[in-house]
C-alpha cells in the first residue's frame, strides 16, 4: 500500500496553472502536462504557455519546461494522448493571437477589428494561428510541432440546418488507445464543439455539446465525431472489454449530475443519452473530471480485484457542492454500477487527470490545488497503488 505527493507545477510569480493532463509512456516514464498562465488564473489570460513535466521510474521530476510559447498570444493546451502501438506521445494545443471573452456580444464593427488585430500579430509573430500537435517518439525527452487538421462532422443543428463541426479539447480529459472491437488501435480524445454563439447560460446550454476527435493513422490525420447531448462541455471517456465507449461529460445544468454517452462504432457517433445518479458534481456548472479504466490483465496482483472483475474504473472529480473533497469513485464493471469511493483531498480542488503505469503498478492522478479559490497553489500529482485505493472507504 502506497501514497505519495509531488506539487509538479507550483505557483510562484507570473505563473498560475491549470488544465493537467497527464499520460504516461511505454518505458513508465510519466508526462504531465498543463497551462501557465500568465498573470491571472482566469480562462481569458491573455498570454499563456503549455508546459510539460516529465518523472522516469526511479527518479524526481524534471523542472517544468516550456512547450509552446509566443509573446503576448494564448497558448491553450488541449489533451494529451499516447499511441500504444507506437510508443508516439502527443499533446494538442491552439494558438490565440487574441484573446476574447466567452460570453462577450461583439458587433460587426468589433469582429472585423479582431480579425485586423489578429492579423497584425500573426504578422508580427511569423508563427500561424490555430490548432497544432506536439510529438514525441522518446517518451517526452524531444518534441516536435506540426499543423492539427481535424475533419468536420455535418451536424444538425436546432433548426434542421446542418454545420461543419471539428472539435477542440481544452479543458477535456486525456485521450486513449482503443484495443478491442474493430477500431483497435484508434487514438480518441474527448473534445467540444458549438453550433452557434452563446453569450448566456441559456445559450451555452443550447449550443455547447462535447463530442471526440479520432486518428485511424497513429495522429496523421483527425476526424471530428457527432455530438454527444446538448448542454455538455469538457469530458472524459473510456473503452470497455468489448470496445463499447463510455462518454463522460460536464454539463451545464446545475443539477449535479453528469452526463453519459455511449459508442459501438469507436466514438464516431453517440446515443443512449443518460445521467449516472451515483456521480455527484459540483453545485455550479459541473466541472472537469477524470475517468481511466485498467484492464485486470494489466494488473501484477488481479486477486485485489473482486472475482468476477475484469478491469477496476476510477471516476475522479470534487465530490461536493463547491469545488473540493477530491474524491475517486470506484467501479468493477466498468461504470455500470459504483462500489465505493476513496477520498483524496478534502481541501480546495478542481480539474483533474488520470494515467496508470503498468510499469510501476501505479496510479497517477494530476489535480488543481488551492486554498483561497481551487486553484491558486498549482497542481498536485498523486501517486498511489491499487492496495491504496481498496484500503478505506468512505461515506458516499
């Protein structure tokens, strides 16, 4: 029975930290990455960089090391991914020249002066706008950059019109391999779209729905899938032993519960809209959450695990009105049912994300810390084994 804390990424200075996700590679090495904000804490940070840290088996953390960077430009980070097959590690990300507010109105006259703006600096800078993907092929030790293409999805909207839809993974979980069914090998990552402009809660409930972008070619090339139900915004997912996807999402609603969605064609489409009654969130808008399933082939010690469980799932998110007690949630069946919960941090908290060394037999679970607010500390990995996990339970 083991646990352990590390802050990997402290606040200090002009650095605030948000958005973790984290994987880890073929070789145990775990790659964590996340936002630096620069200044402010606040989504609309006008300059921000994706950072990166990086722990082998046997040793400390490495120093926090900067991804991408342009002066004055927001540098988002989307979600890590590992190719299983491969060994290729990714993180996406999306450069924003300029920055405006997600709720903000702007007229005609204000749009065209942020796209001169927009210009300007993308001028100035040398450097495109937009998605792009760092690779890795040496568990994070050298990485390179190229262009993020992602193929539309035809949605239909409200109306019976239909838009072309892509699909961006800031502030979503980390994205997975898929290993069973007839998409083995797909990289999928959670992500969000929106079929029209919201400048209200009603809006963001109307046109906000999470959705998936998927690789069939080791992350050449990307395609957006459909929409999973209205409303949703920042998910998790996952593959069971039959290649089904669970979708796990955030959504706007206020009621405490999350949204689920399920796939038999890879995450390419999504039905069985539902809500999950054991899973709390937060009173407020939801928030981020992490869900990672281990298979029980992939365990040294599977007689932890009750008889007849072919894996054990971890759902980890605040589990509380506010946004703290940290907790995991525990599943045998792949998140059908839920048989007991572990409790990490009782404090101020936030966004998370999951990964498990098969090297090492450990869990690694990234999370925003606070005090004052859930974030102003930075964040936390927590490392732990199986044993940790099944020791305590605590009161639902």
């Amino acid at each position: 029975m083991d646990y352990s804390e590390h802050l990997v990424f402290p606040t200090a200075g002009k650095s605030h930290f948000r958005i973790p996700s984290v994987i880890v590679a073929g070789d145990g090495t775990v790659l964590a990455f996340c936002n630096d904000r620069h200044d402010t804490v606040h989504d609309s940070a006008p300059e921000s960089d994706i950072v990166f840290a990086r722990k082998a088996v046997g040793k400390a953390w490495s120093p926090v090391r900067v991804l991408a960077h342009v002066d004055g430009w927001a540098c988002t980070i989307g979600a890590a991914v590992r190719d299983e097959n491969t060994g290729e590690a990714f993180c996406s990300g999306l450069r924003i020249p300029v920055t405006r507010h997600e709720f903000g109105r702007y007229s005609d006259e204000e749009k065209k002066e942020f796209e001169r703006k927009t210009a300007v600096k993308v001028a100035e800078a040398g450097v495109p706008a937009g998605d792009f993907l760092l690779r890795s092929q040496d568990a994070g030790q050298t990485w390179q950059e190229r262009a993020l293409q992602i193929q539309p999805y035809l949605m239909t909207r409200e109306d019976g019109s239909k838009i072309p839809v892509r699909g961006c993974c800031h502030g979503s979980g980390a994205g997975i391999t898929l290993r069973h069914g007839g998409h083995a090998g797909r990289l999928l990552c959670p992500s969000r779209v929106a079929d029209g402009e919201y400048h209200d809660m009603d809006g963001l409930r109307r046109h906000s729905y999470n959705n998936a972008i998927y690789s069939d070619d080791h992350g050449l090339t990307w395609k957006a899938s459909a929409p999973v139900q209205p409303g949703t915004g920042e998910g998790t997912l996952m593959e069971d032993g039959e290649g089904n996807i669970l979708y796990n999402s955030r959504a706007y609603y206020e009621d405490r519960k999350r949204y689920l969605a399920s796939s038999k064609d890879g995450g390419e489409t999504f039905a069985d809209f539902r809500t999950d009654d054991f899973l709390l969130d937060t009173a407020y808008m939801g928030c981020n959450a992490s869900l990672l399933r281990v298979e029980r082939s992939d365990l040294a010690d599977p007689s932890l695990l009750p008889d007849k469980a072919d894996s054990i799932t971890l759902f980890v998110n605040p589990r509380s009105e506010d946004r703290d007690h940290l907790t995991i949630c525990l599943s045998f069946d792949s998140g059908k049912t839920w048989a007991q919960t572990r409790q990490v941090h009782e404090g101020r908290n936030a966004y998370s994300s999951l990964a498990f060394s098969k090297t090492e037999q450990k869990f690694y679970l990234l999370y925003e810390l606070g005090e004052n607010d859930p974030y102003d500390q930075g964040i936390m990995c927590a490392c732990f084994d199986l044993g940790w996990i099944l020791t305590e339970e605590v009161t639902p």
